[in-house]
C-alpha cells in the first residue's frame, strides 16, 4: 500500500521546510515521490527538494485546484505505476484549495493508494492576515486539514501563538495544532503527529509529539507542546505580529478574497510573474529588492517571492513574505530562476527592479 501525504500551506508558510525535515527525519528507508504543484511557470522549489535525493515531478501551468485536476489525476497514477513507492507527497501551490487537492487523490483511487494525512503549515504571525484578507483560500486549508503545523513560532510572544490558535480554531475545531518550535522536535514526533485520526483522542491517549498523558494537558486538543495554551487568555482583537498592514478595510486588489461564498479560482485572484536571468546580483542589492517588495504602491500586494541567482559570493537561494526575507548561499542552478506572486502585481516595475 503506497500511502499519500498532503502538505497544504497558504505562500511561504514552510511546507518545503517541513518535508525536508521529515525526509531527513522520518521518512528514512522509504521510497518516496514527491510530487511538486507550483503556481506560475517557473518553477523554484523543485530545485531545492531535488538536493534531498528524491524524485520530483513537476507541473507549473497551474494549481491542482483549477486546470490541473484532470492531469493530476493521470500524473498521481502514473508516478504510483512506474515508481511504486511507499509513498507519495503532495505539495500543492500554496494558493490552492486543500479540498480541490483531496478531490484530486480521491478522483485517482486505485486499490494501492491510500490517502495517509492532510497537513496544513501556517504562519504564526501572518495568520490574521492572510484569514481576513485572502480566507477563500487560506481558510479552505484551514478547514480540511487533519493536522494543523504552524511556523514561524520560535519568537513569538505566547499570547500571540494563542491568538492565532484561537482564529484557527474558529475555523476546524478538531484539528490537532503543533506550536512546538520545529527544531525543538524530531521529524519522528512530527510525522507521528500529523498520522493522528482524531486530535480529541489526545484528551485521553498521550501526546503523538511529547508522549506525555493527555490529562496532563489541558488544551492539546488547541496546541502542542509545552506551551499550556488556556483559551480563555486569548484576545481576538490584537492584531497579529508579522509586521505587515492587514488591510482591515479591505485589500486594495480590488477582490473581496475573505467572503465565505466565493468560489475563485487562484488564477483570478492571484497572479504569478517570473523569469529566469543570467544576472549576478551581490547580497546588498538583493537585500534592497526583497526590502523595496514591501511598497505596494509600486508592485501591487507581493505575497511571496524566491529564486536562486548568480551572485558575488556564489549561487544566492533566497525567500521573502511580507515583513520577512532570508538570502542564504546555496547549490548552482543551470540559470538563475525568480519568481514573484502576489495580487494586483505591477509586472513591468518588478522586471525593472530584478534587472
């Protein structure tokens, strides 16, 4: 039996991170595919999971959510036939909809697959955010997720991790929720939690991250581990930590993304510009691109940005999400890729800035 994991996350949540944490950790000794959905044409985190040494099969003219189901359907079967691994993980786009992606592996049943977990990765100080003005989607990944991982957490203030537990709670109350720090975990505890059935058997098993009784903590079922979340502590009103404008009057795109009856597409919503360039950058100017991203007057609501590009002191791997950027040195590329997604992108202006 090849077993399915599904790793849901709205932009730059970490769910590339997570997967790599748990190949290293806790997937040792399986034969593993990874198949790769991103959004736009170029493809970057592709490259990244191929250092891993694992199978990537990619497919970047959509979102499993939209154009691609039918394809994903006949690529999942295809991988499983010709592979026959022990199992298959499934990154979708970070702005499709977890639903849309479990209709997908359900719509290529076959008597060998069997659809394993469904874990969705948030970002802890981007959660408020991107639920107000983007809930069509992030919600979606909220509410079908069987295990809930958030990122991000290590500085935050506890109030503020038990704010966010709060609004993703309103959203799936059965979810189990890791706030644990990742390296204050082992990919073994990690995958162990996101194979739960239920998060409300912790109220009487033991903890599937820390092992200890579950009536020893009184609000696992909010969160895990060691945090102690007590909800009547959380604060609905405080805005969340990610240093970013939340657009409380609505986003400036012009799409009413966080309204409960809308049926979008990411494509109609979201758009995707990328390039791949020869061009060497040194880590100053780049630090100026990724800092100069935050002006959405200039380059419309920039959501998500990476690449890897030639650089003065070798190949230049780099990520940035509102108020958060990291460039770090990393493996070659055959050339440099970037991509940039967001809503209401201003394209010729960021083609001149990466020029």
């Amino acid at each position: 039996m090849t077993k399915i994991d599904l790793f849901s996350g709205f932009l730059g949540a970490g769910k590339t991170t997570l997967i790599k944490k748990l190949i290293a950790q806790a997937y040792t000794g399986e034969k593993l595919v990874i198949i790769e959905n991103e959004f736009g044409d170029i493809s970057i985190d592709g490259g990244f999971l191929e250092e891993s040494g694992v199978q990537v099969r990619e497919m970047n003219a959509g979102c499993i959510c939209c154009s691609l189901v039918g394809d994903f359907n006949t690529a999942l079967l295809q991988v499983y036939r010709d592979y026959a691994p022990d199992r298959i993980l499934i990154e979708p786009s970070g702005v499709g909809k977890l639903s849309d992606v479990i209709r997908a592996v359900e719509g290529a049943a076959d008597a060998g697959l069997s659809l394993n977990s469904c874990t969705t990765v948030v970002d802890a100080k981007k959660c408020k955010m991107y639920m107000k003005n983007f809930g069509e989607f992030f919600n979606d990944q909220i509410q079908h997720a069987g295990t809930i991982v958030l990122s991000h957490t290590g500085d935050m203030a506890e109030g503020k991790i038990n704010d966010c537990i709060a609004l993703l709670k309103e959203k799936n109350s059965h979810a189990l929720i890791v706030t644990t720090p990742w390296d204050m975990l082992t990919g073994e505890q990690l995958l162990k939690a996101m194979e739960q059935p239920q998060a409300s058997l912790l109220a009487e098993e033991s903890c599937p991250v820390c092992g200890q009784d579950g009536h020893h903590h009184h609000h696992h079922e909010a969160g895990c581990c060691g945090h102690g979340h007590d909800e009547s502590e959380h604060h609905h009103g405080e805005d969340c930590s990610c240093g970013h404008h939340h657009h409380e009057e609505g986003c400036s795109c012009g799409h009413d993304h966080h309204h409960g009856e809308g049926h979008h597409h990411a494509d109609e919503v979201f758009i995707s510009w990328g390039q791949e360039t020869a061009t060497h950058y040194t880590r100053a100017r780049l630090e100026e691109i990724l800092h100069a991203l935050e002006d959405e007057s200039r380059f419309g609501m920039v959501l998500r940005a990476k690449g890897i590009v030639a650089g003065d002191a070798g190949w230049f791997h780099f990520d940035y999400t509102p108020g958060e950027s990291d460039i770090r040195i990393g493996t070659p590329a055959v050339t440099g890729r970037l991509c940039v997604i967001g809503s209401g992108l201003q394209e010729a202006a960021l083609e001149e800035l990466f020029r």
